[in-house]
C-alpha cells in the first residue's frame, strides 16, 4: 500500500446499508402487507408456517421491483433469511416497531 492508505484498516462494524420500511398484517396463515421504498410501495402477499416466512411482490413504479423472500421467525422476535429480486439478491433483516 502506499501513501495515504498504508496505516487504513476496513476493521469495524458496518451499520445496515439499505434500510426500508415494512408492513405486514396476518390472517391465519396468510400475509399481506407493503414494502414502503424511494420509488414507490411492493404490495406483498405471502404466508408463516411452523415459523417459517414467504412472500413475493413487484411494484408498478418506473423503477420495477420483482422480489421473492423466504425466511424464519427468529428467537428474539426478529425474522431474518434471503430475498431474491430482478436488482440482485441479497439477505434481509426484520425488527419490529413497538407492539404487535
């Protein structure tokens, strides 16, 4: 390394690079909710069996999103797992706001 970069370290903890906002309501087994981003809300649909999460959406927004999500129910409330999307995959987090 040289000059300006030679005593840099990337050694650290990265706060989250892409946060959204999430809404989900649940009858039974079934979900729906929206997936609030810059260009415009994903209505999504999707279902919770045995602790385990799906849903799926697109938006109509010039900017299309086609997502896919499959997780599970975490121990601390939280729901974490994988969303596949026509932009590239990537793993998601959920924490819930207040109550339920």
């Amino acid at each position: 390394m040289n000059g300006a970069f030679k005593n840099r370290s990337a050694t650290g903890k990265y706060p989250p690079a892409y946060v959204l906002s999430m809404t989900l309501a649940q009858s039974g087994t079934q979900i729906a909710g929206t997936l609030q981003r810059p260009h415009g809300p994903v209505p999504l649909k999707g279902e919770i069996r045995k602790g385990k999460i799906t849903f799926s959406g697109s938006s109509d927004a010039e900017h299309r999103l086609e997502i896919s999500a499959t997780g599970a129910l975490q121990p601390n409330g939280t729901m974490a797992g994988d969303l596949m999307t026509n932009v590239g995959n990537m793993t998601w987090k959920a924490v819930r706001n207040g109550g339920r």
